[in-house]
C-alpha cells in the first residue's frame, strides 16, 4: 500500500495539519523521511524522546517484555509497575503512584483526587480550582478547561465549573482569587504551550504559601518539565517547594505512552477502590519501558549533561541572534528553551519552523512568537552543532527574503 501525506487529507479527521514529509526511521537525534532526507531531531516529538530514537536501553526493554506478557486488567498488578512505581517514590517526595496514559489523564486523575479529598476533609464547598492564563493541561473537557487557553477549550457546550484563572507570575492575581474553598491550585513549575515561561522565586514560594494558609492542593503539571528535562530529574526539585501532587508523563516513557500522578499516602487514601481507574494504566509492557527509561536518565551524568547541552545551544542560539537580530530573549531551562521573536518578527514562529524543517532540523514553537527546543537529554554535541548551523541557515533565509 503506497502512504502518502494525500492519504493522511482522506482517512484522518481533520483536527491537525502535519508537514508533507513522513518520518520513517530514527537514530538517536537524527531522523529519515521516506525520501530518504536527513533532519537533526530539536523536538524531540515535544520533549517526549528523551534519549532520542531507539535508544538501545528502551529496545531491549521493550523487546524483552514483549516476550513476556503484554497487558492484564487492574484486577491484577505486574512486576513492572511495581518496580516502576518503587523507583518514582524512591526518587520523588512521593509515596503512591497512579498510571495513566497521557499527560492529560494523569492532570484529570490529579484533579478529580484534589475534589475528592477537599469533599472528604471540608465538605462540597470547596471545589474551586485555579489555574494560570496560557497554560495547558491537556485535552479532556475538564484538562482543557483549567488549561487557561479559551481558543483549547470554547465550542464544545457548557464548561466544567468552578475554575478560576490567574496570571502566571503575578501573585497578587493568585490572592485575589484564593479563599478557603479553593481545593487546589494547579501549574506548571515552566510554562511550555504558553511561551516558555520560568517562575519567579518569589511566585512559586508565594503560591506554596497561599496554598498552605487556605488549606488547597499545590498540583504540579511536570508532564513537560519532568525526567530530566530541565537538569534535575523533576523541576520541583531545584525551585525550593514540594507540590502536594505531581504529574509526569511525555518522557517517562521515552517514546512509548504511559503516564503517573504522584502523591503522598495521606492525599492518596481519598482515591479509594472503584473511584477512578483506567483500562490501559500500569500496563506492563508501558512500564517495562518506562522503568528503563528512568533508571537511564536518573543519573548524575545525563542530568548533569542537560545543563551542558543548554550551554551550547544558548551560546549558538545567541550567536544566531548577534548576525540577524531576530530574538528578544533565549527562555526556559535545561532543553525545554524558548527564543522569542522580537517585536520585526511577531507571530511569524511557525514560518522559522517550516524553513527549519526545509533546511533539516525538526524545531517547535510555543505560541506564535516563540520557537521552541526539546531535543533528547543525551543529543550529541556534534548534532547540536549541525542543528543549529541548519537553523541558522533557515534563519538566514528568511530574513534575506
């Protein structure tokens, strides 16, 4: 059967607009289309592919459970998801683990348990949650609605209630709305979707604060930020708070879909048998993968080797923006890294996307000012240079046309 991108335009619903190329094979940080075409991998199919393609670890992880047993329902447990689950609570603040899918079960699954122990603990008044402007979530009615992005989430009926939005990095907002019937409060430690944003110190401890004198939940989104992405393993861990409840999925599974929220034991009670659950989570061959996964980026020397590789591309980035004077700023941490557009070029990020992608480098965007970096933890610092000259060059194209 010939595939094409025309088949794509017959047989799937219209919801994306993929690129005409069709990768087909990858290797570490480079990628091959069906033409055979070469690309430098900087997107890591958005911070997902944390050792790149095929990673040697997650194939023989992968290889060896598939020879052994793929899925069981939830009425029994595995051997992987135990050790997966040990070694997240080894690692984490946390003391119970639950397996989802996706980023955006793991955020639902954090959010119905935050309503459930608020109902438990103080009664069906304390329902409200907030959130924070461009923030996202995830896709289900309820994710996509606390995400703080209306264009996600209007047009499909009346929305969930009780949810509040606040200004990230603005504190006095955060006030302005808690109160004692507020059961959680939900962010992302850096902002990803909605331009790469960093928390201040003052905010995020301020956050702490506020939840803790009105009794509300802390919700950490880290689907993005977690395993590696940002030098330490979680996000939270270098920002000097503990959230109450942590998600974490894209790059847990290197590739392969599985997702966790994390919790404490006493949070974690309020999730009692038959309240949620999900067909496919802690599915052993997910976890076998995951395991391998985890215990190859959680250590001294991938972690520390995040911080160099930002270095490099920060340095590369900057010495793009000193020939052709297109950015405002280099955001984020680790390789969750931001350029913004300065004010000649705004909204064009998606055109330094796809003439990225012309010249061969795969790169994101986060809005439509901000060209986004999240290539794998481990990239070669050979390919890093090859991206970034690539890079250059589409950025030369475009500001010479």
């Amino acid at each position: 059967m010939k595939v094409s991108r025309d088949l794509f335009d017959q047989v799937m619903v219209p919801n994306y607009a993929p690129a005409a190329i069709i990768p087909v094979s990858g290797k570490g940080s480079r990628v091959w289309d069906q033409n055979g075409k070469e690309y430098v991998d900087f997107a890591g199919g958005i911070a997902v592919s944390c050792l790149g393609h095929c990673h040697p670890n997650l194939v023989n992880a992968l290889q060896t459970q598939s020879e052994k047993i793929w899925h069981l329902s939830n009425v029994m447990t595995n051997e992987p998801a135990l050790r997966l689950a040990s070694k997240l609570c080894a690692a984490t603040f946390a003391e119970k683990v639950y397996f989802a899918n996706s980023g955006a079960e793991a955020n639902e699954a954090a959010l119905k348990l935050a309503r459930r122990f608020a109902l438990d603990n103080y009664g069906a008044e304390k329902d409200q949650i907030i959130a924070f402007d461009k923030a996202f979530h995830g896709r289900t009615f309820f994710t996509v609605t606390v995400g703080g992005q209306a264009a996600y989430s209007d047009g499909f009926g009346p929305k969930p209630g009780g949810i509040s939005h606040a200004e990230y990095n603005n504190l006095a907002s955060l006030e302005a709305l808690i109160s004692d019937k507020t059961c959680a409060v939900m962010l992302e430690p850096l902002q990803g979707e909605g331009g790469v944003i960093s928390p201040t110190q003052e905010f995020i401890k301020g956050v702490r604060a506020l939840c803790d004198k009105h009794n509300a939940l802390m919700i950490f989104d880290e689907v993005q930020t977690g395993v590696g992405r940002t030098g330490h393993l979680y996000a939270y861990q270098d920002l000097g708070v503990t959230p109450d409840i942590l998600t974490t999925a894209k790059a847990l599974g290197g590739g392969f879909p599985i997702a966790a929220m994390l919790t404490t034991t006493e949070i974690a009670k309020h999730l009692k048998i038959g309240t949620h659950g999900s067909t496919y989570g802690g599915n052993a061959l997910a976890c076998a993968v995951a395991e391998a996964a985890l215990d190859t980026v959680n250590t001294k020397a991938v972690l520390d080797g995040v911080s160099q590789r930002e270095h490099v591309i920060r340095e590369g980035l900057n010495a793009i923006n000193a020939k052709f004077d297109i950015f405002s700023e280099i955001r984020g941490k680790g390789l969750l890294l931001g350029a913004a557009l300065n004010k000649k070029y705004q909204g064009r990020a998606k055109e330094f996307l796809m003439a990225a992608a012309d010249i061969g480098v795969m790169c994101l965007i986060a809005g439509p000012n901000v060209i986004r970096f999240t290539p794998s933890l481990v990239i070669e610092l050979e390919d890093i240079q090859l991206g970034l000259e690539r890079f250059e060059q589409a950025v030369a194209n475009i500001v010479n046309s």
